[in-house]
C-alpha cells in the first residue's frame, strides 16, 4: 500500500474538488443562527467552521470518520492519525511505515532538553510542554519552504511535514517532562521498532511486567485523539494556524488552551473527588452512602465531578471504553471500584435532583452521564502516576494527533483565515430593543 504522504496526495484531489462544487452550488445557504445567548455564551453550538476528521453527535458521542469511537477502539495512535487524514484504515503496510517515519523523526534537538532543565522545579508541566513545542519552531518546514517561496498547493506537504517530526517528539518530551519534573531520572529515548503508545508508556518509565499500561497508553491516546473542531484546544490551533502560523505556534497555542481548567484539568479533579469519597468513607462507600453523599453535595450548590457534557446526552463511549478496560485489567483496585460504583448510582441521582429542580421552577439537568473524565484518571492512577497535574500532559500527546490532522487538511482545502465578525453590547441592546 501507499505511504501517508502518497494517499493524502490523491486524497487532497478529491477533498479539494469537493468543497469547491460545494461552495459553487451553495455558497449562499444559510446552514445557522446566532442568538444573543450564544453571542455571550462563547458561541457554544454555532455551525461556523468546517471539521472532517470527526463530530460529537449528542445522542451517539465520538464518531471518527464515519466510525463510532468504540468500534474502532482497538486502533493504534499511528492508526488513528491515518484514519484522521485520510478516512481509511492503513495496511500493515501503510502503518509500518508510519511507524518508521516516527523512528526517524524521534530524535529531540539537546536544546529542548536544556531549556527544560533550566525551568523552575515548580513549573507546570503544560507550561514546559508548550513550550519545549514552541522552541522547536526553528526546525519548522513550512516556515522554511514559506520563507523560500512555494505554491499554496504545497502547503499541507510542509505541514505535513512538521506534524510527523512534532508527533514524532512529542511523546518523548512529554514522558522527559514527567521523569524531569517529578525527578523520577533523566529522559529515557524512543525505541526504535516500538509502536506509538507503547513507546510512550515505556519513555514513562512505569513498571510494565504485563504490558497493560501500554495497552492503557494506546486506548487512551486513541479516545483523546479529535473531539471535533470546536473545543479550545483544536480551534485555537486552528485559529493561529489559519494565518499561517506554522505548526509549532499553532500547537502551542492549542496546547495553552487545553492548559485551562475548563478544558484539560477534569480528569485530575474527577480523581482527586473520587480519593476524597474514599478518605471520608474510610474506603470503598456502599451505594446507599455515595447516593446520600452525592444529594448532599448537589444541594450543597456544587457538582459530581465527571458528570455532564456540554453535547453530550449519552454516557460517553469513552468513559464505556476505559470502564470496560478497568474492569479487564484492574477490577479489584478500589479506586476503579468507586468510579464503577459512581456510574451506577450517580446518574439516578441526578435524575432525581433534576425533577427536584423543576418542581423548585429551576431548570432541569440538561445530562446526567458521565463523560471521559469521569473515569480515565483512576486509570492512571492505578498504574503508578499520582501526579495530577501531568494528566493534562497525557492528553496533550493524544490531542495533538487531531490538531495537527486538521491544520493539514485546512492547509489543503485552502481554508481562510479566522476572523470572525465582533459585536458590541450597545449594537446588541440596539438590535434587541
């Protein structure tokens, strides 16, 4: 079979003639509408951008390509970045390939590893991470080939190009971040002939005997990889990418936003509430003390961590995906224990509290399940990584696969840059009154 750069190649052909005999015959259609609601409420559910490589469907969840998430569940990262770009599963072939373009582009220049050295010991991880990304922009082809002159029909080549070497090194600098920060030893190197997650996982420097953290780092790179292009992290990427930035500032500024607590941080508060039931339970709660615990807390005026999407009106098959692994590999952990028992009682009593709500003339619980990170930090947990803050690092090295697979296919497709048009409050009043 082809290599990725060759189906791309005639991929981009078709993409290319799609969008332009879209554009011709219905340039002009209206596809939605802004409320003053959505104005103030960070555009949430707004159709005004272009995303291909996945969509959130709300009563189905992730579907990748046309795939829903846990059909393709057993894919590697190096998979899911093929299928990403391409909407086909790769051959041995293809993906061997794959893997050997990962082997030579693996190597991190010794300045990166100097400058994360240098940083103070009590900075964030996300911090050393976006920037031992943005400090590599000097290697970049896209500036390089742009500086030089080339033909815009080139552009997602170069990019291409720059994706491959920042996914190559990503996993190595994210598990040297971890090693560095947390001062478990210097940085371990990229194995040659190792697959994607696996190689992450053994770079971690977690013991392994069974391989199922490295079975754990594939499922879980694969569940982060693209949540459609709306969320923070892959619009501010594509944002800065769209002025032609190339895809070291772009990821960097994707990686900044997914920093946020409002973005990336919930797996670690998920866990860090689930340790906290423990404590107060002196172990694993029965389901009669989490659903007296869980009431209590609601009309205490705060939430259950984990719980609730901003699209979603399922459970989130990725939280199925990572319940059903727990329950493979760890069933007689208790931290898993209490996240399983969760699952069974906190979405009845949350049902129950949303008709409190209504009854009370307050609005309903729009969604009740839990969602990814609801379950993916116990997970860590159970194999070693305690350190919370580097959970958000984790989800950078997977998250990045979908950033990048949509800043290629917008250089491909042409796409213009974002700017989208601003209103003031008083245009606002005006048009309202």
């Amino acid at each position: 079979m082809p290599t990725l750069q060759e189906v791309l190649r005639d991929k981009i052909v078709k993409y290319r003639e799609e969008v332009r005999e879209i554009l011709r015959e219905h340039k002009d259609k209206v596809i939605s509408e802004v409320t003053v609601g959505q104005a103030y409420g960070g555009m949430r559910g707004v159709k005004g951008m272009i995303c291909d490589t996945s969509v959130v469907e709300p009563d189905k969840g992730l579907i990748v390509r046309g795939h829903p998430l846990l059909d393709i569940k057993h894919l590697w990262p190096e998979e899911v970045f093929f299928l990403l770009l391409t909407g086909e599963f790769p051959d041995d072939e293809a993906k061997a390939a794959l893997q050997q373009e990962f082997d030579r582009r693996s190597q991190v220049p010794d300045y990166v590893w100097k400058l994360l050295y240098t940083m103070a010991e009590d900075t964030h991880p996300m911090c050393m991470l976006a920037t031992g990304v943005l400090v590599m922009e000097r290697e970049s082809v896209f500036r390089k080939w742009y500086d030089r002159g080339m033909k815009r029909e080139d552009y997602w080549l170069a990019m291409l190009g720059d994706s491959l070497n920042i996914l190559a090194k990503l996993p190595v600098i994210a598990a040297g971040i971890y090693r560095i920060r947390y001062k478990h030893g210097s940085p371990m190197q990229w194995t040659q002939g190792l697959d994607y997650g696996a190689n992450f996982a053994n770079m971690l420097g977690i013991a392994d005997p069974a391989g199922s953290f490295a079975k754990l780092m594939r499922l879980y790179l694969n569940f982060h990889a693209d949540h459609e292009g709306g969320n923070v992290s892959a619009n501010a990427c594509h944002t800065v990418g769209s002025a032609l930035s190339d895809a070291y500032y772009s990821v960097s500024a994707g990686l900044n936003g997914l920093a946020g607590p409002l973005h990336g941080l919930a797996n670690q508060e998920c866990v860090k509430w689930i340790i906290a039931t423990m404590e107060k339970f002196d172990g694993v709660p029965s389901e009669e003390q989490l659903r007296e615990f869980a009431f209590r807390t609601l009309r205490e005026g705060r939430v259950i961590p984990g719980y609730g999407h901003a699209v979603l009106r399922v459970t989130d098959p990725r939280f199925t995906g990572f319940l059903e692994f727990g329950k493979e590999h760890l069933p007689e952990d208790p931290v898993f224990q209490v996240v399983a028992r969760v699952y069974d009682v906190i979405p009845k009593v949350l049902q129950e509290y949303s008709e409190e709500r209504v009854k009370a003339g307050k609005n309903p619980i729009a969604n009740v399940w839990p969602n990814v990170d609801a379950g993916s930090g116990a997970l860590l947990y159970h194999y070693g990584l305690t350190e919370f803050p580097y959970y958000t690092v984790m989800f950078s090295v997977s998250r990045a696969m979908g950033m990048l697979a949509q800043l290629i296919l917008n250089r491909a497709l042409g796409t213009a840059i974002t700017r989208p048009k601003s209103v003031s409050t008083e245009w606002i009043k005006a048009q309202v009154h």
